[in-house]
C-alpha cells in the first residue's frame, strides 16, 4: 500500500493532458504472466493431470475468452465507481501499459487469474481474499485526470500479486518479512512511473499520455531525492540493516525505511528488467524464522538465470561468508574460469575472450568464461568472491564498476580482490545515431540546457553515472538509461530509443565502422590519436577528464602468493603477444604495463577520486 502523503505529492498533469469523465468501467487489459502453480481457489479451475494450467471462469463457469494482446492474457475489470472524473478510455490504456511494461518479463509460466479493480475512498490496498470466482481484488485511491497516481499505485499493488503475497499470510514469519515485499513493491512504482515515461516519450497511445510523460519523470525523481530515502554517508546497507532490521520486522508499513531499500534496490532492475521475473518466486515456501532465511529460500526457488542476482541483493544485507582458500599443490589444477561482470557481446566480454584464448597455453589448462550481469558488474564479483575454487575463479574489475564503491551501499571493496593488472585502459565518449540532429557536442549541450536528454549507460553508480551528474551539476538535463547488456545499451541508441550513447570507442569500434554511430566527445584532456577532429570534455570548460575507464583482472584476496605470480607472468606474456597487439590497438585499448602492486594502487587512487567528486555534488 502507498502512504496518503505519497500520493498526494504527486503532481497534476496539464490540464490538456488527461481528460477523464465518470462512468461505468469495464475493460480487458491483458498481459502474458505466470505464476508457479497455486492451490486451487473459488472458481479457478486447476488441471488435475498437472500440467499446472489453470482458466479463469465466469460467473456461470465458462473460461473467459477475452484478452488482449497490448497486455498479453491478464483480465482487469475496473468497477464503477467515484473515480473524479475518470475516462474510461485513458484509464484503461494507462493500466494496460503499466500491465504491459511489467508483465511482459513472465513469459511461458500459467496465467493469472483476473484482477477486479475498485476505488477505495482511503488508500490503495490488495486484499487477501479472492473474489467470488477467484479474482483478485485491488483496490486504488487514485481519482480524477492524473495519470501518475493510476500508475505508482497499481504498480505497486500489482507487485503484490506477482510475488505471491496471499502464501502464508496468517504466518508471524511471514508478516514479519513483509517489509521486503513492501520496499521491492515501491520500487516498481518507481519503475513503472521512469519506464512509462521513457516509453511514451517516443511513442504514447495518445497524445495526452505523451504529454503526461515528461512529468511521470519528475515524480519519480522527486521521490527518489527525498532525504529519508538515502543512507547516512559513510554507511552500507548492512551496516544499515544491522540497525534498521529489528524495526523493520516489526512493522511492514514503515515507509521512510522501506524506501530507503527501495531506492538502493532500483537500479537492478533498471539495468535489468527481466529481473522482475524472479519477485514470482518469492513466498513460495513457509516463512523462516529470519530474514536471511526468507532471503535463501527465494534464492533457492529460483532458476539459475535469477540466483546470481539475488546472491548479489542477499550480499548487500549481509556480510559474505567466503569460502576458504584450498591449500597449496600443482597449479593450476584444472580449469581456469574467467567470469565477466557484464553481458556477451560488449568490450569486457570480447577482451576476456580473447584473453582466455592467450592464457590456454600458458597455463595448460582450458580457460572458461561466464558472463554474470548486474549491479553494474557487482553481481559477478559478487560470484567470484562466493567461488568455492577461488584460486581458479578470475574476474574482470573494471574501472567504472569500482567507481560504484564510493557509495559505500554494499560491502564490495578494493580490499576484497587481488589484481592481476591492467588489461585494458581507455577514455570514455560520448555517442549519437549517424542521423541524429545533434551534429556536434554544442548541439548537444544546447539540446541538454532545454529539455532531458536520455543517455545509455552501462549502470547506476558507475563512471557512467558519475559522468552525467557532473554534468548536470552544470546545469544540463541528462537522464540515465542503464542496461546491464552492452547489445542493449548499443540498440537503445541506433532504435533511437534514446539520445545517446556513453560508452569506450572500442567497444562500439563495428558500429563506428559501419557509420551507424559517431563521437560527440571524449572524456580527457585531449584528443584521443584515433580521432583528431572529436573535442575533448575540458575544451568546453568542463573539467571531467580524470575519470578514464580501465579493465583488469583479478582474483578473491588470499589466493596464495606462489598461484597468483603463476597468474601474472601468464597475463604478461598474452599480453606481450603480437596476436594482443593487434586486437587492443584495433579496440582502441592498450594499456601501459604496470605492476600488479601498482595496479591495485590505481583501483583504489579512482575509488577516492569518484568519492571525492560525489562529495560535491548536491544530495
């Protein structure tokens, strides 16, 4: 449920906007979504040979045949009511693009069951018991013209019926952990209101939805700045936690607290959004007596493309009990396994390719990589450090996933890895389709000075990130659009689903090849050699050229010394090798040689450098 204030807050649209008149609501919205098969329920026919579907049924017991397919099987019925002045036809497509947006991630499971929407005249809430024929009964506060309370609270209250809020609710356990639910159910009001804002921006089903867009933005940020939302400085999560936890067992509504997770929790999903999928696998067992327990059966329930994720969210509360380091004997032993903190298909990934296909040789053994995407990389480090074979787990430490240490919001830091060296180094730039209006970066800055422009990035709290909040220290209008695989962030600016690109020239070398892409900017204090004619950040008299990313490879702190020299002389020599040569210089990527001790010297050096420029930028 929202608080009264919360909604509230929210800001009409223009009065051009949304018109919505009185009347009678009743419409089929639907969306493909499923859920891990549930008892039987009051009309709600359940397969008895278990192939687990199961058919919503009519009144007089008839499956009902209606759907449609801009929402993909979901039934919402919205009861008459005093709904201030609502049209039904904007209602209807502003809870159907909502279902859209979050139910397009629960693909090929056994649909829900219909949703019956009514007003309450006091505040949102999903309740516990199912209708007559088994629906489920929501009830919203909103009313009126405005299109963004319709969006935060169905959201939110729609988060419910996805994670399986009605298993075991009578249990204490179970109310005692509802404050997760809560806080992930706020974060998809907030992503709800950022994602439909970015959709109806490029293409809305009416033009007073797009016109609505620009402030379903706002809202969102503004809730987002709020101060009670935000860590002490100085403090992680579990740090936090440590305090907070009693509390929050003992009430689910405590919002100031619940939002605070809910922040820190959003741009997971942001750079991921089919992590949605895994909330289906939440409350599926009966409660535990903790939180870490509620936590570890979610992990448990879940398939393997969710588990290193949530492994990542279950690290953020909770300090890692790493493995012990094996002792001593031939090395390596059996295969090496590089895993990348990004997604297939983007530079980390191509140079830990290219990388284990150098290594092979030189250390006898067949070298694997795995790709662990999220938390801006943090998710696969995440991994690495949980290995059970530590001395044979490596993992690619990449500059702007260290940026996103400064924040201090999980337990990550450099002390926790051992780095082999500097793989990789390079200034970062600014990209724009080849059609774009925004000929040069003048253009763009000019553009950015009157409305938000959108910017793909690689993730929240990273270089990136950073990037363009010293930029909008200076007064320009840029939004974050993280994705957590680099094809998607490449995409998102060719389909000109966003206004540019913020990535390594290496990385989108093929695209820049091809002529789809071209450079605004490079992030330095000069010229980068390969291209002449792109300016450099400080020629605009802004001072952002000391945050370049680099790419290294390292090993969980403790790995005995002897296995990690083993390690250093065979990424030197690979390194040396002509065959390297040629494909760091082709990506735009060589990198000085540094020593491993100097290496961990620069991790820590831009660590306090991203500290200190997030300490002067305003809160």
């Amino acid at each position: 449920m929202i608080s009264d204030d919360q909604w509230r807050s929210i800001p009409s649209i223009d009065q051009a906007s949304v018109q919505m008149t009185p009347m009678l609501l009743n419409i089929a919205v639907t969306a493909m979504l499923t859920l891990p098969a549930e008892p039987a329920q009051t009309g709600v026919a359940v397969d008895k040979a278990g192939s687990g579907q199961a058919a919503a049924r009519q009144p007089g017991g008839q499956a009902n045949p209606r759907a449609d397919p801009r929402a993909g099987g979901l039934m919402i019925r919205v009861a008459a009511g005093d709904w201030g002045g609502g049209d039904p036809q904007t209602i209807r497509l502003v809870l159907e693009a909502v279902a859209a947006e979050m139910l397009s991630r629960f693909s090929g499971r056994e649909p829900l069951a219909p949703i019956h929407v009514s007003r309450s005249p006091v505040r949102p809430v999903t309740l516990f018991e199912r209708g007559p024929h088994g629906e489920y009964r929501i009830e919203l506060n909103a009313s009126g013209r405005d299109a963004a309370p319709y969006i935060y609270e169905f959201a939110h209250e729609l988060c419910h019926v996805l994670s399986n809020y009605e298993r075991h609710h009578h249990a204490a356990a179970a109310r005692s952990q509802q404050w997760f639910e809560e806080a992930l159910c706020e974060v998809a009001s907030l992503y709800s209101l950022k994602a439909l804002a970015n959709r109806w921006q490029r293409s809305a089903p009416t033009a007073e939805l797009a016109a609505a867009a620009p402030g379903l933005l706002e809202t969102a940020r503004r809730f987002q700045q709020e101060a009670h939302r935000r860590l002490p400085t100085g403090t992680t999560l579990a740090g936090w936690y440590a305090l907070a936890g009693a509390r929050l067992g003992a009430s689910a509504y405590d919002r100031n607290r619940n939002e605070v997770v809910a922040n820190l929790l959003l741009p997971l999903f942001e750079e991921n959004p089919e992590l949605w999928g895994a909330i289906s696998f939440l409350n599926l067992q009966a409660p535990g007596s903790s939180f870490r327990d509620y936590l570890q059966s979610w992990l448990d329930n879940a398939p393997p493309r969710y588990k290193d994720v949530i492994r990542y969210t279950i690290s953020l509360f909770f300090r890692r009990e790493a493995p012990p380091v094996a002792p001593g004997g031939d090395y390596p032993s059996r295969p090496l396994q590089i895993i990348v903190t990004f997604g297939p298909g983007g530079g980390a990934d191509g140079m830990a390719r290219k990388l284990a296909e150098l290594l092979e040789p030189q250390v006898g053994m067949p070298v694997l990589v795995e790709n662990v995407a999220g938390a801006s990389g943090n998710a696969g480090l995440t991994k690495a450090l949980l290995s059970s074979d530590p001395e044979h787990t490596l993992v690619t430490l990449i500059a702007l996933t260290a940026a996103a240490w400064a924040d201090g919001v999980g337990t990550i830091g450099a002390s926790d890895f051992t780095i082999l060296g500097i793989v990789q180094q390079s200034p970062s730039m600014l990209f724009v389709r080849a059609d774009s209006p925004l000929a040069d970066f003048e253009q763009f800055l000019a553009a950015a000075a009157r409305r938000r422009l959108s910017v793909a990035t690689s993730g929240r709290g990273t270089l990136d990130d950073l990037t363009l909040a010293l930029l909008g220290s200076h007064g320009y209008l840029l939004q974050n659009a993280p994705f957590a695989l680099p094809r998607q962030r490449y995409q998102a600016t060719l389909d000109g689903r966003t206004d540019a690109l913020f990535e390594e020239p290496g990385d989108v070398a093929g695209h820049l090849a091809a002529g789809a892409l071209r450079p605004l900017v490079v992030f330095a204090g000069h010229r980068h050699a390969a291209f002449p004619a792109i300016p450099a950040i400080v020629e605009f008299g802004l001072a952002i050229d000391d945050l370049p990313n680099f790419r290294s490879l390292a090993v969980r702190a403790g790995v005995a010394a002897d296995k990690v020299e083993i390690l250093n002389r065979a990424i030197d020599t690979a390194l040396r090798s002509d065959e390297w040569q040629h494909y760091c210089a082709r990506t735009f990527s060589c990198a000085s040689a540094v020593t491993p001790t100097e290496a961990a010297a620069r991790v820590r050096r831009l660590v306090d450098r991203v500290g200190a420029h997030r300490a002067r930028l305003p809160r």
